[in-house]
C-alpha cells in the first residue's frame, strides 16, 4: 500500500480527476496546494452572550457577511474554502495555515482533518490573536493550505460520507451543528 504523503505528481492527479476542484495550477507546490476563502464568513455575535455547553454542542451566535470581514483583535470568525474537497476512500487531507498568515496573527484551531469519504467545502475556525490590530479577510485570500495523505482504503460502511457525517456536503462556514439524535 502507498501509504504517506502526497507530493506534486499525485497533486496534479488529484486536481485533475476532481478529488479537490477550483484550484489554479500556480497553487500546486511540491506536496501542499495552496487554498483560499470563500467571499462569505460567520462572525460571533456577542450581544446576549451567555455560556455554551459543549456536551449540547450549542454553536455561538453568528450573523454573516458576504465580501470580506475585519476581525478586531481577539475576534472569532468562520470561513470556509473556496476550493471543494472529495476524498475517496483511500485519501485523508488536512490543513494547515501559510506562514504568512501565521505572522500577521491570524489562528487557526487546528480542527482541520478531513477523513475519507468526506465532501464538502472545509470550515476554518479563525481567530486574530494580535492585541491592537484588527486584520482584513476577504474573499479570495490564499491563507492556507492542504495536504493529501494515502491511507489504507477505509471499508464503505465506515467511509465518512456512509457514517451520515453531519458536516458532509457543507458549501459554505458551518455553526457546531448537533450529534445525530441530539
């Protein structure tokens, strides 16, 4: 089994069968494609803020904005990539941001993997870290990117997309959606 990380080759594979599509050739690198943001982003709401409990899975409230968004310092936004992922199920991805983005202060939380079967556009979880500069995000933004990795095949009944994954098919940033039967 090929099992490890993808590197150009397979990227320019990957792109062209569809396993991730919206991608213009100059954002291929020898083993990451650069991605970018969708022109749409969730901001937390902070009027009537109030504690969330995690074992409801509540989602904070969000309003949305269309085109860009200045998150101030210490702000919370959800966004999502323009670029759509569709993983068999012998390929996982996860995301990482680019250095540059890192260095202007943006944070994300790590909750970036995409397991087999998975298909959608993936939700970023960003946060400006700095304490006197807000930072501008618009549509478009090459902030991150993704690495694909070879996996022993996943049996169909235990493939993300055959699981009624709650986030599968997501176009768009996503709230904490509820577990199933929640």
């Amino acid at each position: 089994m090929n099992n490890g990380l993808v590197s150009y080759e397979g990227l320019l594979a990957l792109v062209a069968n569809g396993t991730i599509s919206c991608v213009e050739p100059s954002s291929i690198n020898g083993c990451s494609i650069n991605v970018t943001l969708q022109d749409r982003f969730l901001v937390e709401d902070n009027r009537g803020s109030r504690a969330l409990s995690f074992a409801n899975r509540e989602s904070p409230p969000f309003y949305e904005v269309r085109g860009g968004v200045c998150v101030p310092p210490g702000g919370f936004v959800l966004g999502a990539l323009k670029e759509k992922v569709t993983l068999p199920d012998n390929l996982a991805c996860t995301f990482y941001l680019r250095s540059s983005a890192a260095r202007m202060g943006i944070n994300h939380s790590l909750a970036m993997f995409a397991d087999p079967g998975y298909s959608g556009h993936l939700t970023l979880e960003i946060t400006n870290v700095l304490r006197h500069h807000p930072i501008l995000l618009r549509g478009g933004d090459q902030i991150g990117q993704l690495l694909f990795w070879h996996v022993d095949p996943v049996p169909q009944g235990n493939c993300y997309a055959s699981t009624g994954a709650k986030y599968s098919q997501d176009n768009g940033p996503q709230p904490v959606k509820p577990e199933h039967g929640a």
